[in-house]
C-alpha cells in the first residue's frame, strides 16, 4: 500500500512515520512518497526517517520527489499537509492582523482567511491533479485552514477527500479521563465546523456523563478547558467548547496577549524549525517538537490566568497522526470506527447546506466517512457557525474567480473583524506581505 504525504518535508513528517513504523498489521502501509517544493527540507526530512527506520526490519520503504505528479501516480492515500508561504507566511498572517488590532492566528479571524485565500488555489489544483492521476485514491488533509481547504477540494474530488484535526479527539480524551472513562468505549457528541465545535455529551453505556462534570466544581476546573475558559462560563454553555473558541469568547484578552507578546507564534517556530532544518536529526527534531508541543497556545493560556499546561493535558494534546491512521486503517481494512471528521454535512447540520464540510462524528467503513445525524446546534452556536461558513464561501469564491470585493467580505464578516474599513485594509496588508495573492491586488 502506498501513501503519499504532500509536504513531506514538513516538521511534522517524522510523526505520521513513527506512527507508520509501529504497525505491523496486513494491509499496512509499505511505501510512502514525500513530495515537497523545497528539496533541502526533503532531505533534512528523509535523514530522520531513516533514523527513525533503523532497526525496524518491516519499516515503510522512502521515496522522495519534488514533482507532483510523480508524487501522486500510484498513490492508494494521500496527505496533505503542505504550508503555502511557510512559517514566514504565518507569522506575516498574524502580524498584519495584530497591527490593525484584530486577532492574528493561524486558522481563526483574519489570519486564518489569509491564509485561506493563499492555499486554496494551491489545493485546488492539488485536487485537480489527484481527480487526473489517482482517482481511486482517498486524500486525508491536513492542511489548514483544515475545513475550508477540504470544502475547496470537496468541489473537485467529492467525498474521497477527508478533513482532520487532532482537536476534539483530544478535548474528547481529556474530558473522558476526568471523568474516569475510557475514550474508547465513550460516544463523544462533538460538532461544528473545525476549530470552532462543542463537546455537548459524552456517553457511556448510553448515558451522558457531562452533566455530572458541569456540576462538579473541582473536576470541571481540572482540565485545559476548565482552565481556560472558566468553570463558569462552561456551566453557562452547557458544553465544552473547542480550545479555539477561547479566540471568539475572551477575543480582547486573547488579542491583548498576542499583541504584547515578544513574538507571534508563526515568528517562534520559525526561528525554531529554522534550527533543526540547518541541523536535522532524529535527536532535535524530538527536543523541537517536545518544546513547541510545551508551548502550545500559551499566550491565551496567559491571558486566562490558565497557568502552564498540566502534563496530563499536554500527553493528550497533539496526535494528528493517529487520527490520519486510524481513519486510513478503517478505510483500507473496512474496520468501522467512529472518528470525528471534515466532511460534506449532507444535511447533518439542520443550519447549513449539504455541501458545505462539517467537523462531526462519522462512521468510517471501506466506502469512506459517513457523517452521523446529531442534536442541532443551539442558536448562539449556530449563529457563530453560520457566519464562519459564509465567510469561507467568500474566500472560496475570492480564490476561484480573483475577486477582490469577495475577499473583502470575507475579512468584513467575520465576527472577528470589526469594521469594514479594516477589512479593507487587511486584505491590502495581505495582497502586501504575500506574493501567493498577486491575484486579488488592485488592478
Ligand atoms: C493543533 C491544531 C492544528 C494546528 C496546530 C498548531 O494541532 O489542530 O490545526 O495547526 O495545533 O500548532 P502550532 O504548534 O503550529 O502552533
Ligand atoms: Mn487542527
């Protein structure tokens, strides 16, 4: 079986290989092809794996090629986890946004669509490519912003591409363990869009455990999410929001803090990856990643008073790869498991069409993920989700026909932005900074 990873000379490679390399089940994956468009950090990247391979007698052969379709001919899965622009193209998406005071994130408000607009025309043609070269195969992305990007590829490839985030699995592990359950035996009730979904239930035996944590003073406040949001105002809610949502709840505090801090979070891991890729190796790849891992939305954990994050929380944060691998294990072994993913909704959220991508449960059997019915949102829920969706659907059409007026509205309707006038200006600090929107500058 051969998997393909677009971006394979991403930091986060040698994650999905050590995954890889501990499973020895038929049908496993035995090659795997790295594209990526910077050779060096290609090579960088294959030294660690073989590292990583070394005494594994059944570890997946590597090939690496900075050509598409190359990469792509053949390929039973592909991932996609490429970063338009880099890290120096994130940090440039926060900081525009910080200036003109608004929130500067990777995936939410005005960063987000950002970078949007600069890697939907990129996954598109992406898209485009796999439909010509591997029609069969099942594309699993990665690439942020992770719904949008796998709603623009939706339109070409349909339901063979599938959307991740290690996300509400962990939220959903961490609320398990304070609750004395076993993840694997609980139905986590979780929904939305990615990076802005609730965790509404969880069942054990058909019964809903979260009552039981809501009322709980000490236990509610045990956890990253009690932490950071506050036991109050998750008893307000009834649910426990996605760590994301912190950017939508205590937005000033959470703008505040990036704004005062040294360095926006693109700009640390720059300088930091910076390093490995000049050194690589196995040894501080691991030290890069234990550090960043460590640092993990620490400015909103600042500006909530949440402290450091808790070892117990910090070992059920991340895991993307085991998501990758579990829903590529379900599809190629049809072995039935119940992931949450991002998916075409068909109707599963009452509040939006059926085309537009969800992140909600899904049952995943050999013939891909099927979204299952759940709860309609509540009206506060439904509103945020709503407004996000349509300002996705601008930045779709602001990356399919270049036009500016849509990119505009897509910065101006979000409920993270708060004037027109800035949303202007935004899009003219981006068309700036990022030689990836040429296509939308004034003409
Ligand atoms: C989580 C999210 C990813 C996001 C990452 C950012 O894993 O699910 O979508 O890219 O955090 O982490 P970073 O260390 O890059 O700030
Ligand atoms: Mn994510």
């Amino acid at each position: 079986m051969r998997l393909t990873i677009l971006g394979g000379g991403g930091f986060r490679v040698p994650l999905v290989y050590g995954a890889l390399l501990g499973d020895h089940a038929e049908g496993r994956v035995t090659e795997v092809t790295l594209h990526d468009v910077d050779a060096g950090r290609l090579r960088a990247v294959t030294g660690v794996l073989t590292e990583q391979a070394k005494d594994v007698p059944d570890a997946p052969a590597v090939h690496a090629t900075t050509e598409l379709d190359e990469a792509l001919r053949g390929a039973d899965f592909v991932f996609s986890a490429i970063r338009v622009g880099g890290l120096a193209g994130r940090a440039a998406d926060e900081r525009v946004a910080l200036a003109e005071g608004v929130l500067g994130q990777e995936t939410v408000g005005a960063g987000g669509i950002a970078y949007g607009l600069r890697t939907v025309p990129v996954a598109v043609d992406i898209a485009r490519r796999v439909r010509e070269l591997a029609p069969d195969a099942w594309v699993i992305n990665f690439t942020n912003p992770a719904g949008l990007v796998t709603e623009a590829m939706s339109r070409h490839l349909g339901d063979r591409v599938i959307g991740i985030c290690d996300s509400p699995v962990g939220l959903g592990r961490r609320v398990a363990r304070v609750l004395g359950a076993d993840p694997g035996e609980a139905w986590i009730d979780y929904v939305g869009l990615n990076h802005l979904g609730w965790l509404r239930g969880l069942e054990v035996n058909g019964r809903d455990e979260l009552p039981r944590l809501l009322a709980d003073e000490k236990l509610l406040g045990s956890f990253e999410e009690g932490r950071l949001f506050g036991t109050d105002w998750l008893r307000s809610l009834g649910a426990i929001p996605n760590e994301y949502l912190h950017y939508y709840y205590f937005n000033r505090e959470a703008v505040r803090a990036y704004r005062e801090a040294e360095r926006t979070r693109g700009a640390f891991l720059l300088d930091q990856q910076a390093s490995f890729y000049a050194e690589p190796s196995y040894a501080s790849w691991d030290r890069t990643r234990a550090e960043r891992e460590a640092t993990y939305m620490a400015h909103n954990r600042e500006a909530s008073g949440a402290g450091e994050r808790d070892a117990a929380d910090l070992e059920e944060s991340g895991g993307y790869e085991k998501v990758a691998l579990a829903l590529m294990r379900a599809i190629a072994r049809d072995e039935r498991a119940t992931l949450i993913l991002n998916v075409r909704g068909r109707g599963a959220l009452t509040c939006l069409d059926d085309d537009a991508v969800v992140e909600i449960p899904c049952l995943v059997d050999a013939n891909g993920a099927h979204p299952v019915r759940v709860a309609p949102l509540p009206g506060h829920a439904m509103g945020l989700v709503s407004s996000v969706k349509a300002v996705e659907r601008e930045v779709l059409t602001a990356a399919e026909g270049g036009s500016r007026s849509s990119a505009v509205k897509a910065f101006a309707l979000h409920p993270l932005v708060d004037s027109v006038t800035v949303a202007r200006r935004l899009l003219d600090g981006y068309t700036a900074a990022h030689p990836q929107l040429a296509y939308l500058a004034r003409k």
